[in-house]
C-alpha cells in the first residue's frame, strides 16, 4: 500500500516518472500533442517555467481539459517549491504534536533558509513584494501555489476531479494555509511597518516562519535576543477580507485537506501515513481530538481568535 501511495504522490508532484497515460486520445502528430508531451519532459526536469509557457496558453476554463489542468497545476506548485515527496519521508508515526512540521517539510525551495531546529521562507518571496512595498518581487510563493489550488478547485467544481486531484488540492492548500498563515505571523512582527514614514518601512523584513521551531523562537525571542515581541501578534492579525457568507482563504484551504481526507478513504481500503498526517494536520489546526467528526459547518465557524490559538500552540511546541 505505501509503495502504491509514493507512486501517486510522485506523479501528482513531480518526481522523476513517466507516464504515457497521460497523453492518451491526442493525436501524436498534433501541435496540441507536442505542447503536452513537451510540458511533461519540462516537469519531468524540474523546469516549471518551460512548462507553464508550455500550458498555460492551452488552459481554458471554459472548456477545462483535466490533463491540462493536472500538469498545469503540477507546474505551479513546483514553482512554488511543494515536493510531496519530502513529506512522505517524514509521514511516519505522525502525530497531532508533529504534524505541523511533517506537513510543512513539502515546502523547499531556494527561498527556504534553515537555522539549527528553525525553518523560514523569505518574507519578500512569500508574497512577492518588494521591501519598497510593490509587488513586483521576482517570485510570488503564496499567489504561484494559489494559481494550482484555483485550477483543481475548477476541476473540481465541474466535476473532472478524479480522488488523486482531490488529494493535490488538499496538499496544495496544507501548503498554502501554512504560507499565509506564516506570512501574517511575520507581518505582525515587523516594527518597521509601525512607521509613519513610509521610506523608513521595510515589507518582507521577518522571515516566514514554516515549522514549530521557528514559532518558538519567535515567541522567546523577547527574553532572549529582544529582536522580535511575539505580544505584538494578535488574534486580529489573521482576519480574512472575504464577503460575508464567502469562505475564507483559511477555511477554504482547511476544508480542501477535509476533502483529500476523505478522497483517500474513496480511494483505499485501508488508512496510510499520508491520510494520517493530512488529518492530523488538520485537526491540530482547528484544535480538535480524534474523535470529533469534521464536517464542513466545523470549519465554516473556524476564524482569527482559532488561527491565532494555533500558532499560539505552534510556538508553545
């Protein structure tokens, strides 16, 4: 089962496989054939630039082609710098305690930086801005892997989705959650946005943090090193802008890992490591025991005062 379970996390992410399936009823002399086949040899190399070059013009969601939309996705949260595979190293034994870190070791890429037991993305990269305030920064961490959440949502909704979609979205969106989150944690520590003058505020200054190490420096630094005050971050800080009765971006994501959930037990017979890290994850996120049953009302009431009392037990850890 665990090898069957790495062998679809692999496709869905990028490891080094092939599959011709994927190209199956395009004619092998078309332009359109081309295109994938050469979008899939890019991904299969890690180029997620060529391939987005490659799909992205073909993406439509009027007339959504899931094979489209699954290596379009794929390309996306590989720019992003989500390799699945670094999780399922660590899915192992988790627990709610672990799941934090097991879930966030899927997120490596250049803009990671690692300091002893500590994980950060750099804050500029994370939103793509730039420490004038424009975004215009070289990469966008946070809007690249929502450009993937946004095609399989599509798929989705129309009902292409197959169970391993479902299971991408819901690991794009652990991803994701644990970005946005990182990033409001580090936007509440940053003294310099407290100026009055603008030229004197620095965007992206405090790095992301992405596991419970980096949380609980964040949290003792007051005492320690008096760089950060973790009093300054406060159940406001992780408000959402949503119309009323819309999802928030948090609860949108918590509710796609819901649904992976629950697309691993369509799909296996019997629970696995990954299964168990997605739902530990998630429960860890909204505070709850094994036993209570999640449904979409749980996570509908979810909002900043319980964000807030996760990265409080985040930074606790």
């Amino acid at each position: 089962m665990m090898k069957v379970l790495q062998a679809v996390i692999a496709l869905l992410l990028l490891s080094a496989c092939s599959n011709d399936s994927i190209l199956e009823g395009v004619s092998e002399n078309s332009s359109r054939d081309a295109k994938l086949e050469d979008a899939y040899l890019a991904l299969d190399g890690r180029d997620y630039d060529a391939a987005i070059s490659e799909l992205a013009p073909m993406y439509n969601t009027t007339g959504l082609d899931p094979r489209i939309g699954r290596l379009l996705a794929s390309a996306y949260m590989g720019k992003a710098g989500i390799d699945a595979t670094l999780m399922m190293e660590n899915v192992s034994g988790v627990s709610t305690a672990t799941s934090f870190d097991v879930v966030a070791s899927m997120i490596d890429s250049e803009y990671v930086t690692v300091n002893e037991d500590e994980r950060y993305l750099d804050g500029n990269a994370t939103a793509g801005i730039t420490e004038e305030g424009d975004y215009t920064y070289e990469i966008d961490l946070m809007g690249t892997l929502n450009k993937a959440r946004e095609i399989l949502l599509a798929m989705d909704q129309r009902g292409l989705a197959t169970a391993d979609d479902r299971i991408q979205l819901g690991i794009a969106s652990a991803a994701h959650f644990i970005m946005v989150v990182g990033n409001q944690t580090a936007i509440a520590l940053n003294r310099t946005l407290d100026s009055y003058n603008p030229d004197a505020r620095i965007y992206g200054d405090v790095p992301v943090p992405i596991n419970t190490g980096a949380y609980g420096y964040y949290r003792t630094s007051q005492s320690v090193d008096r760089k950060y005050s973790w009093s300054r971050v406060d159940a406001g800080d992780f408000g959402d802008s949503a119309s009323s009765g819309v999802p928030s971006s948090f609860q949108e994501d918590l509710s796609c890992v819901n649904d992976a959930v629950v697309a691993f037990n369509e799909a296996f017979s019997s629970s696995n490591d990954l299964e168990n890290a997605l739902d530990s994850f998630l429960r860890s996120a909204l505070g709850l025991g094994p036993d209570v049953m999640i449904t979409d009302e749980l996570i509908s009431e979810y909002g900043s005062g319980g964000i807030f009392a996760y990265v409080n037990r985040l930074a606790n850890q």
